[in-house]
C-alpha cells in the first residue's frame, strides 16, 4: 500500500479492484484489526527486519555504487552520517484516540521523527499526543536511540554521525546523551538550536558590528542581508558538555514573518544555535545556513 502511495487504511481498497494483479487484498476491517494487534514486542520485531534489511541494502549499494550519498551543506559533502530530528503536528478533525489540543491551538498529534539526511529514509518515531511537550528529553533519547539501532554495526561504529535539531533538541539532557554515546564508541557530533533568551538578546545587543560575518545559504552562497556571529563566551552555558559554542544568525525579514518584540525592536530577525564543541575553531561564516530552515531555532 505505502509503495503504491497509500495514505490511510482505507487506500488499499484501490488493489481489491484488480485481484488478477494483486491477488487477494485484505478489507479495511482486516487491516484495522491487524494494525490494532501490533504491540510493543511486533514493533521490536519491526524494527529487526527494518535493520535487516537496511543493512542488505546499504552492502548492496556499496558493491554497486559509491555507496551510502552524502549529505550536502555549503557545496561541501558533511562526512558520514547527518539525522535530522524533528516534531510535527498532524491534525485531526475528530476526537481520535490520543488526540489532543496543540500548541498551536489545533487538535491532533504531535509525534516526533527521525530522518537520515543522506538518503531521506525514515528512521525511527514516536507518536505522540498534541499536547506532548516540544522540547521532552527523554522523547528525542527514545527515537535517537531508535534511529541509531536501525544502522549496521560498520556505520553505527566509527562513522561519524552528525544529529540535527532545533532548540527543542537543545536541552542539557539531550546533549549529555549524545556526548555519552560516544564513550561507547559511537561518534556522535551536533547542531541543535539555542533559544534566543533574554540574556541571548542582551549577548546580541552587545555585539560590536564589526564581529559580524557574512552569512551563507546551503549551496555555499552569500544569503542575502543575513549575519552571524559568535556568541560563545558573552551567556551562560553552566551544565553545557565543555566547550559548546553558541552561534548567531541576524537577517532582513521576509514578508509576512511572525517576529518577536525583541525583533522589531532591532529591525532583524534572529536565529542561535549551538554545534558540537570542537578544540579549533571554524570562522562563523561556515556554520552560516548549513542546517535546513526547518532546522533552526525561533
């Protein structure tokens, strides 16, 4: 059903009209009832024959191709692997099992997902309420932890793997899990986003101008009207994996854009975030826009 671009469950009613292609297909009833046996131990067998067969794929790939793409940020390839983590909300407009208000005052779910930047696949999820918090801990653990499980043992170990988030995924919890993965050998690197705070907008104002830096799209071209600079050093970090950097980004808003107070009172629109704490230090302008829209912090 999903190859064929089904959507909901009741999609696969379009096979049961040419049964001398796909043979017997199962009723909407049957499949309702099949999806409502799956518990926690069918998922865990799910997600062995996922890991399976993921790892069949990745060989086959590396015997025929270059191998596993990768993921592209400022015309540069990102070494190893690049997970995006990220909540969305879907809505619904009946009260279905789960569904609750949202923060942005709909109704529905709000499940958290992983993706794998370099070939788009779907890692891991949890679904969740609407009113789950955005940025729970223990939720992004739970689906990084799953995502990681999905990788063959040769990428899971010594590949470099980069995870993605915004200031949901910036919480001190989150970012002491990953810094403790990589004792188990698990190369672990990141670029979450910041919140931009009071004592973040008092860091910004702070700024001599000359301390800001060109900033660039993802292609690695100059992105019109944006800045950033590094703020590392001038806010608090206390409780931080050591040496954390906390960078800057200040752009001209587009029409329409919903700014904050602090916004319209500079006249930019501003975005932080935080990347993996590194001995030598990049200039500014190469962690510009290198992460997705979707990606940074509001």
């Amino acid at each position: 059903m999903l190859t064929d671009g089904g959507e909901a469950i009741s999609d696969p009613a379009l096979l049961r009209d040419q049964a001398e292609v796909f043979g017997p297909v199962a009723s909407t009833p049957t499949a309702w009832r099949l999806l409502a046996g799956v518990g926690s131990a069918a998922l865990a067998r799910l997600r062995t024959a996922r890991d399976a067969a993921r790892e069949i794929a990745w060989l086959q790939a590396a015997e025929t191709r270059a191998g596993i793409p990768a993921a592209r940020a400022g015309r540069r390839g990102l070494p190893g692997l690049v997970l995006d983590l990220d909540a969305t909300l879907v809505t619904c407009h009946s009260e279905k099992e789960q569904a609750a208000a949202t923060y942005k005052r709909g109704f529905g779910y709000h499940p958290l997902l992983c993706f794998l930047d370099n070939t788009g696949e779907a890692l891991a999820g949890v679904l969740r309420p609407g009113n789950a918090g955005a940025n729970t801990a223990a939720d992004h653990i739970t689906v990084l932890d799953q995502a990681l499980a999905q990788f063959p043992d040769a990428h899971r170990y010594g590949t470099p793997i980069l995870i993605r988030a915004d200031s949901a995924g910036g919480t001190k919890a989150f970012l002491e899990h990953l810094r403790a993965l990589r004792s188990r050998g698990i190369l672990t690197h990141f670029s979450v986003g910041y919140a931009v705070t009071e004592p973040v907008r008092q860091a910004i104002r702070a700024l001599p101008e000359q301390v800001w830096h060109p900033a660039l799209e993802q292609d690695g071209t100059l992105r019109q009207g944006a800045e950033v600079a590094e703020l590392t050093g001038m806010i608090d970090l206390a409780g931080y994996p050591g040496g954390t950097r906390v960078i800057v980004r200040r752009e001209r808003p587009h029409p329409g854009a919903q700014l904050s107070l602090f916004d319209l009172d500079e006249g930019m629109r501003h975005r932080s975030f935080s990347p993996t704490p590194v001995t030598a230090r990049a200039p500014c302008s190469t962690w510009s826009c290198a992460r997705r829209p979707s990606q940074s912090a509001a």
